[in-house]
C-alpha cells in the first residue's frame, strides 16, 4: 500500500493524471502486488527433520505428499512470552514409543510479523511431528 | 486385552491413490500396553483372542473381513468393502531359541524368528542389524508389512534368492472365530519349531508342503496372517552401480543370466565374471534411438563395520522429494495431448532414473530406504520366463509408443517361488514392468484398463507364457486371466482354500478382487477329486 500512495503524490503534483498514466498505474500497482504475494510466498517455508533408523508410527490417511502413510501430529500455536522468560520448551505427551520420527518446523510472513511488531513478546509456533511406531525399536 | 478401534467410514484408498473404493467399517487393533504384566507370548495369544472375536462380528452380521498392511498395492487385492484391518499396530518380535526347534529341523535356530503380522519391511531390519543379521531380501523399498509381503509376493530383483515369501518357514493363520481355527503351517520337507512352541499359543499345527505353499501367497484370502517365522542371515553389504551399457549387451544379460564373460567395469572393483546379487534394466518406451540402457548392478560383499568411512552414508543427509504439483500438471497435460508425453518423460527423466555412475554401499535396508515418490501412481507388472524378457520387452514397448501413457520400463530377476500362485513361477522370472504417474480416464487417451488389457492381448498373441504381479493394476476381469497364468495351480489353491476354512469363512475372507478373478468360487465336487 505504500508504493501506490506515494505514486499518486507524485502524480498529483505533476498534474499528469491522464488515461495513459492511469494505466500506467494500474500495471504498477499490479507488478508492485506480484512482489508482495512473491515475497510472502518465499518468506513461509518449512524444514524438516527425520532420524533415518527409525520407523514411523502409520496411520490410514488420504494424504498424496512426503507424509503419505504417516501419523501427522501437529502443534500451531502462539506463545507469548513474559519479561521475565527466557527460552522455553513444548512437551510431547503423544508418542506412545516415547521417541520422534519427523519434525518439522515452518516459518511464515505472518509469524515473523506477529514477532517483530511485538517486539518479540510474541511468537508463532507451527510445528509438525511423527512418532516412532511404538514396540519398534 | 488387545483393543480394536472401530471407524465408520465411506472410502478407502490405497497409498498411490488408485481408489477410491467404498469402504464401511476401518478396524485397528493395538496390543495390550506393557503395563499391563502380560510377556510378549500373552499379548500374542490375547490378540488372537481379538482377531477371532472381530472375525466373528464380520461373520455374525455376514459382512466381509480383510486384513491390510500398509495398503502399497496398487491392484484392489487389498480392499473389501466391509470391514478392513489395520494390523500394522501388531508388531511383536521374537528370536527362536535352540530349545523351540523341531528335533528334524537342519534350520540354524539363530536365523530364525517369528513376527508379528504388521511388523513393517524397516522395523524387522532395523531389529535384526542390531543383532547383526538382514532381511535376505525385500522389494524396493520398505513401508509393507510382512504379511502384505507374502500376501502379494513382493520382490526385488535378487535373482538368485527370490521374494519375499520365500524365506518365510512358517506361518500361522487364523480362519475362524472357533479355538480349532488357530492354525501353524510349516513345510512337512522343511519342519522348523517344535510343536509345543505354537501348540502353547493355542494353534493346531499343519506339517503339510502342498498346504503350506498354497496358503504362501495367500492374496489375503486363506484367513488371517497372524504370524510369520521367516529365515534371515548375517548382516552382509550390498555394492550399487548405475552405468549405462549397449543396449543388445543388456538384453543379452537379461535373456541368458550370464554374467560369465560380461565385466560390468566398475570403478576400484572386479567383479568380472560376478553374477550380480540384483541386475535391473531400465527402459524409455520412446527413446527408440537408444544406443545404451541404464542399468543398476548390486553386487553382495562381506559385512564390515567401516564401510560408511570408506563409501559415505548410502542414505543422503538431504532427501528431495519430487515437487507433486508439477507432475500432476505434466498429467494434466498428457491427458490432454498424449503426444508429449514422450517430451515430458524426457524433463522427468533425471527424477525417474536413478543417478548414473555412482558407487553406493550399504545394508539391504540401506539400498532398498524410504520410498521418494508417494504420489498418484500406476503400475503394470508382467512376470515372464528370462530368455523371453527381450521379446517381451519390446511388445509391450511398441505397444506403449502406440498408446502412450506416462511411464517407464524396468526389468527385474527373480528366482522361482514353491508357492503355488507366485508370479514368481517360471526358473528365473522377469518382472517386465511399467511405473508411472497415474492419469485420469480422458477421450485422447486410453485408459489404464484398456491399457492393460492390450499389454495381456499382445503377450497370450505371441505365444508368450506370463503371470502378472498381484499388487499391480491389471485388466484382472480378463476372461480365463487366472488359469491362463496358473493352470492347474489355480485349483491346488482353491482345494487347499477349501480345507482351511469353512464355507462361510470363505466368504468372509473374500473380497472383490477375489470375486473378479473368479478365485472365490469354490472347487466343484468333481473338480475337487481331479487335483
């Protein structure tokens, strides 16, 4: 929204406001758009972690992606932090076997967003889990 | 006790999505925890206690009951549209003492052990690497159950070991919700527990080979797989090369099997003359023009501790998978315009196509890992004797160029299976297979049913004897499909069918598969006296 605003002052005070820079504009604002939703997009990522002797807790989903055949637990959340806190830690209760499979974290726009403008008193927690299938090991 | 879950559903699907299928009730059975006191002999008994109490609501309310894995079939073998078993949660282990051998076995009892039905492929050698044995084999990868194994015969391309059923020694079913109905199969030429090892967990046992083998590959259909005492070895190493060699040189290989004269050039090794433990040749339907063949070579050496220092990890640090959107537009695509699809196989070509030059080592489990591509998919699987695999190679290739669809060739060796509906049947089978990206049905391009049925026609019209793989998509509805590919054997399965459970039994253990491929219709009372 600032790019537009400014383009108008400048056009104002240039009294070209004609059909063409209208246009103009318009093309403008949607180039300007397309690099937001691109900057958005590429700002949310996830990474993911998985212990390669293991064995992964099944379950009958639909899902077609890498976790096809998975049992997915997640955890999405926002943790607000008091001035006196310092790092803090999730317990996972859900894994029968008592050991993690997968983990994946994801970042998003959104997240470091809610971060930064609260000054960091606020964070957003998307994490994604799979356990190890219990009497596995 | 064993607990089972019982969801109400409408559909079910297989792991590459090739349902959906209608589907009532999804059953899960857990064991009873550890707290509870019970040994792990306990739990086994008490879950049998539940299987049969779950077959007897299935019978009681005459539905069907079907036992699932970790739903890898791509065929409908797996799916009835009742009642349907996860037993993946059924996974207890146990070594075999010297003590619980049969007096008459020559097994060496530290190789053998029995699991549990839902123990999967990576669980069962990720347990027997600790205690420095392997799997002798598996398929390409490592999701299935033991049970789905054997259930479908699932291979690699180990030519001279075989599937996976064929290192099972024992098994134990259960056929029905009565105590007689608890049974231990084991070959009579090859006894390996001692009687009161499963007399003790409440099964009668049957000392019978013709039994044993037709109930092997059971297609999910001779009762419950309960347990299965399968023969291991000591840990050993597989060596992996993927090079390009002439294309006559290739199917020379995989005609004769002779690897006596052939030097396979890999680097800082000699393995001149070796008959490799795994041989696959792969193949581009439409690259007529190919000079060369990718093929993957897997040669067996002695397992020492060393080996990541020396080759690296065989499991990359960083797995990619393929981006799935962008396939399934190429699909869109082809459906549309079945005349790229050659371009596409092309772009794909170096996700399709295991990377070339490159030495890997490592465990069984290590070579054969997680599957990288779980997406839609198909696959049309064709069992031929080896010295007809180049013929039968380039029928079903030209067959393909003529209707297009999305996949690639690959040809796989196995050795010969005892069991009476192995696909596995000739000395040495080929396994001439097409993998792909499933497309829906759309007018420019032929469908995978008529696609399949016309991979049938071409073969049975050039006088090629084939089987088909189970867990595959094929025309299974073909008329005379199954004795076509069995012959007598077809009889010998369903008289042994007969034996093991009852007539409503038989209905219970049926499933849509079965009724298609006319192998749930019993024997007649003359046919019965023939075999």
């Amino acid at each position: 929204m600032f790019f537009p605003q400014f383009l108008s002052i400048t056009f104002k005070h240039l009294k070209f406001e004609t059909s063409t820079l209208k246009a103009f504009r318009m093309r403008f604002l949607k180039i300007v758009l397309c690099f937001c939703v691109v900057s958005i997009m590429a700002s949310c990522y996830s990474v993911r972690f998985q212990v390669e002797n293991g064995q992964w807790e099944p379950a009958d989903t639909e899902r077609e992606d890498a976790y096809a055949g998975y049992n997915v637990h997640t955890l999405d959340t926002v943790v607000t932090r008091k001035l006196t806190t310092g790092d803090h830690y999730f317990n996972i209760s859900d894994c029968p076997s008592g050991a993690l499979h997968t983990v994946e974290y994801r970042s998003t726009f959104g997240g470091i967003l809610l971060n930064a403008i609260t000054f960091g008193r606020h964070k957003q927690v998307k994490i994604k889990y799979v356990c190890i299938k219990e009497n596995s090991m | 006790m064993a607990t089972t879950t019982i969801e109400e559903r409408q559909r079910w699907n297989t792991l590459h999505k090739n349902g959906p299928f209608p589907l009532k009730f999804f059953l899960t059975t857990k064991l009873e925890k550890d707290v509870s006191g019970l040994s792990p002999f306990e739990k086994y008994k008490d879950a049998a206690l539940e299987i049969q109490q779950l077959i007897k609501q299935a019978a009681d309310t005459h539905e069907r009951f079907r036992a699932i894995g970790s739903k890898w079939s791509m065929s409908n073998i797996a799916h009835c549209e009742d009642r349907m078993h996860l037993n993946s949660f059924m996974n207890l282990k146990f070594s075999i003492f010297e003590g619980e051998m049969h007096e008459d076995s020559d097994f060496d009892h530290g190789n053998l052990f029995l699991f549990q039905c839902g123990n999967q492929i990576k669980e069962i050698s990720l347990y027997l690497e600790r205690i420095g044995k392997s799997l002798k084999t598996t398929g390409a990868s490592n999701g299935q159950t033991i049970a789905g194994c054997i259930s479908t015969g699932v291979h690699g391309s180990t030519i001279d070991v075989g599937s996976v059923q064929d290192y099972v020694v024992g098994l134990n079913l259960i056929t029905g919700p009565n105590p007689e109905d608890n049974v231990y199969l084991e070959r009579k030429s090859g006894p390996a527990l001692r009687d009161t090892y499963f007399q003790n967990l409440g099964a009668k046992i049957i000392r019978d080979d013709e039994i044993f083998n037709a109930a092997l590959v059971g297609l999910g259909s001779m009762g419950f797989i309960h347990g299965v005492v399968i023969e291991v070895e000591n840990l050993f190493l597989l060596r992996r090369y993927v090079k390009k060699i002439d294309k006559a040189e290739a199917l020379k290989l995989a005609d004769t099997l002779d690897f006596t004269n052939f030097d396979p050039k890999i680097p800082d090794a000699d393995f001149k003359g070796v008959r490799p433990f795994h041989y696959k040749v792969f193949m581009n339907p439409y690259n007529t023009g190919e000079s060369q063949y990718p093929v993957e070579f897997i040669y067996k050496i002695k397992y020492y501790d060393d080996y990541k220092a020396d080759f690296g990890n065989p499991i990359p640090f960083q797995k990619e998978f393929v981006y799935l959107d962008l396939i399934y537009l190429f699909i869109k695509i082809a459906q549309k315009l079945p005349k790229s699809i050659p371009k596409l196989i092309k772009m794909l070509k170096s996700s399709i196509l295991p990377k070339e030059e490159k030495t890997t080592v490592g465990k069984l489990s290590e070579i054969f890992w997680d599957a990288g591509y779980q997406g839609k998919a198909f696959a049309c699987s064709f069992g031929v004797d080896h010295t007809q695999s180049s013929k039968a190679l380039e029928l079903l290739a030209k067959l393909t160029r003529e209707n297009p669809v999305p996949g690639i060739f690959a040809m796989r060796f196995i050795k010969k299976s005892e069991a009476t509906l192995a696909f596995s049947k000739f000395p040495f089978t080929c396994m001439v297979e097409i993998d792909g990206i499933q497309w829906d049905d759309h007018k420019k391009i032929i469908s995978l049913k008529e696609y399949s049925r016309k991979m049938i026609e071409v073969l049975k019209n050039n006088n090629i004897p084939f089987t088909l793989h189970w867990g595959k998509n094929a025309d299974w509805g073909f008329p005379g499909l199954v004795e076509h590919m069995f012959g007598d054997g077809v009889k010998k399965w369903k008289k042994v069918r007969g034996n093991l459970l009852s007539v409503p039994m038989q209905e219970v253990f049926s499933n849509d598969f079965l009724d298609v491929t006319k192998l749930s219709e019993p024997l007649g009372p003359d046919e019965d006296l023939i075999v």
